[in-house]
C-alpha cells in the first residue's frame, strides 16, 4: 500500500512524527487522553463528594472496565465499517453523551455519572479496535512499532500529567468545569480525524453467521505461530500482575511506612519509566524483534518487582521505573506482532480478541491478590509476582517461533503489508 507521506527513513517516533497524518492524529489523541484521564480521576471524587463512600467511587473503574468483555463485538463492529468515520462518529457521542454530567447535583445522581463512564470504557474499546487497522492504512510497517509505542507513552504520561491537575481543576472549578474540558477535547480528536487522508480500502461485508465472525479474532491468535505464544504468554503475565494492585498498598504502609498518598508518588515514577522506555522502544523492537522484545519486557517487570521486596525508598523508585518500562513493552511488542501478522479486515477483531485475551485475566488477579494479600504479605505478592513473570520469559525465550517473531526479513527481501497479505 501507498501511504500518503510516502517513505520516510527509520523506525522511530521521530521518523513517526515526520508523517502529516501521524502528527495530526497523535495531537488528537494527546488531547483526547488528558481530558480523559482529567474526567476519570474527577469522576471519582465527584461521587466521592455526592455519597460520601468509598465504596461508591471506587466501583468507577468497574464501570469503565466491563466493556472490555464486549471487546469481540466491538472489534467485528470496527471491521464492518471504516475506521476513521467509526472513530470520529465515537468522538462526537461521548461529546454529547458528557454534556450529561452537566445536570448532577446530588447524590441521587451518581447513577448518570456511572452511566459514561460506561459510555467512556465503551469508547475507549471501539477506538482501541478501530485504531490497529487505521494504524495499518496510515502507516509503512516498519512504523507500526513506533506508533503503538506512541499511543503507550501518551497514555502513561498523562496518567503522571493529569490527576495533579485534574484534582487542583476539580477543587477550584467543581465536576461541571472538567466535564466541558473533556467535551471539548472530544470535539478536537474528532476534527483531527477529519483531516487525516488516510487511503483505507473499502470494509469487507460479513460472510459467516454472528456466532463464528465474533470467535475469527481469537481463531487468528490462537492459529498464527509467534503471536500465539506472545499473546497468550502476555496473559499468564497479566494474571499475576493484578497481585501487585494489593501489594503496593503493603509496600506504601507496611515497608515504607507512608502515608497512602505516597502511592501517587510511586506511579508518578512508573509513569515516567513507560515515558523514558517508549524513548527506546520502537529501534529496539526493529532490532531484536517483537517476539524477544515482548520476553525483553518481561524481564525487566519481573526485575522491577523484585526490587520492591527490598522496602527501601533508594530501591523501591528504580523497581517502579522498571515496572513502567517492561510492561509497556511487552503489551507493545504483541499488539505490533499482531498488526504485522493480521490481514487488515481482520484487524479490529484481532485487536478486541488481544483486549479480552491479555485484559481480562487482570482484572481477575486483583480480586485474586487482594485474598492473597491477607495470606502471603506484600512480600510474598510480589515474589510470586516475580517469579511467575520471569517463568513466562523464560519460556517464551525458549520456543523458536518467538525468537524469531518479528524479525528483521532476510537482504534483499521485502515483508509485504498486512494489507497486502489480505489481497
């Protein structure tokens, strides 16, 4: 496929960024992710300061979380129509469906505020299925690595940025103020999508019953060499790192002997590890290869949980700024194998079937270890933590088709597209 920038050299985010139609998008979604991660931290004092629970606020990220599960659905949805029209219609609904948090007032009506943010997690899958295939007609190959990377560093980066200024927004403007910031920031995703001219080829129609098309992305995983293992080793990866949920509270007031609030510290620090890691992600991916990229992050994560053992605040900061560089790594590395391996009419379902596949078993570890923690310690947590991820590296170091998953094609060769694989 011909991209509209024609090729530009290298593999990171520079040579990223040197695309019209990549500058456009990721200052859409920079935007986008602040007023996000602005309105998501808000959202739970706001139901904090109507209830007066804990309780009550804490459930918020349930919210946001539970159409994950829908993630198949919503990836057969992102294949049927075109990307970006997909993606700017979703922009322009959470807009209005925002606006809506205009009208709370009590407590009564907490009950609205849990409605976007279900509204919001719906969005953030559909995006995140239709952004693969948009990424893959957007862009050459060798810059999809760059590209996931970038989406992975906004995305931490404003979890550092955004509450300090989202909590001081709340307290001198109220939930009302933030709410029209986040509006706002849709409406200027959506018109940065306007712009893009990305060439994407016409959506195929559906040729199976509901059933089948939903389980063809997990088919596609589960029968392509490499991604198979990467995907599923990503998941044994996330099913013991929720432990570390419950941990880290331990570490805050068991090991350190700290306040709570030192906790936002701590992910300040992890924050700015997956920040300084995306610096040197996409040339190291190029280099070594998805595959062992993927293992490579693992490594570090389960390095970084080691060194949390240790409750000492010189040890424990570096063990954090480990952890927000491996894990990145590795959900980068398997969702860039995924684009290089999945034909492009198959993107959005690939995609939703790698969130439900690597997602869901975190979210059941952290109800998993919160039990835990009561029997092993954070100590033990984290040592089982540890081990565990470092057992999935090993592993996957020691199968062949992950070694060489993604690795640079032999000279005088050239890797077609998944676009072009699809034709």
């Amino acid at each position: 496929m011909t991209h509209p920038d024609g090729p530009a050299a290298g593999t990171g985010l520079a040579a990223l960024l040197r695309v019209r139609d990549a500058r456009l998008y990721f200052g859409g979604l920079a935007l986008s992710q602040f007023g996000d991660n602005v309105l998501l931290l808000a959202a739970g004092i706001w139901v904090k300061s109507l209830t007066g629970s804990d309780g009550a606020a804490g459930v918020i990220m349930f919210f946001v979380s539970a159409p994950a599960l829908l993630s198949a659905l919503f990836g057969l949805l992102a294949d049927r129509v075109r990307k970006r029209a997909l993606m700017i219609t979703v922009n322009l609904v959470m807009a209005a469906a925002t606006l809506a948090l205009l009208t709370v007032d009590t407590a009564g009506d907490a009950w609205l505020v849990y409605t976007v943010m279900t509204a919001y997690g719906t969005a953030l899958v559909i995006i995140g299925a239709a952004e693969s295939g948009l990424f893959v007609s957007m862009l050459p190959e060798r810059l999809l690595g760059a590209a996931n990377t970038m989406v992975m560093s906004l995305q931490e980066s404003m979890k550092v940025v955004a509450p300090a200024v989202g909590a001081a927004l709340f307290a001198a403007f109220g939930g009302h103020a933030l709410a029209l910031l986040d509006v706002a920031t849709f409406l200027l995703a959506a018109g940065a999508l306007a712009l893009l001219r990305v060439p994407e080829p016409a959506p195929r129609p559906g040729s199976k019953a509901l059933r089948a098309e939903l389980l063809t992305g997990v088919r596609h995983v589960s029968r392509t060499p490499g991604l198979r293992l990467v995907v599923f080793g990503c998941a044994a990866v996330m099913g013991v790192m929720g432990f570390t949920n419950t941990a880290l509270f331990g570490l805050v007031d068991d090991g350190l002997h700290r306040a709570p609030v030192f906790l936002g510290l701590l992910m300040c620090v992890q924050g700015v590890g997956s920040v300084a890691g995306g610096l040197f992600a996409p040339r190291l991916m190029a280099r070594i290869g998805e595959g062992r990229f993927v293992a490579l992050g693992m490594a570090v994560s389960a390095a970084g949980n080691a060194l949390l053992l240790v409750p000492a605040e010189a040890v424990v900061l570096p063990g954090m700024a480990l952890r927000g560089i491996g894990l990145p790594w590795a959900v980068i590395g398997a969702y860039t194998l995924m684009q290089r391996r999945t034909p492009v009419e198959l993107m959005g379902q690939a995609a939703g079937s790698i969130n439900l596949i690597i997602f869901v078993p975190q979210a059941v570890s952290v109800l998993v270890g919160a039990g835990l923690g009561e029997v092993l310690g954070y100590r033990g947590l984290f040592a089982v933590t540890s081990v565990c991820v470092a057992a999935v590296c090993g592993f996957l170091l020691s199968r062949a088709e992950v070694r060489s998953a993604g690795a640079e094609p032999e000279p005088g060769t050239t890797e077609p597209t998944p676009s072009e694989r699809s034709q």
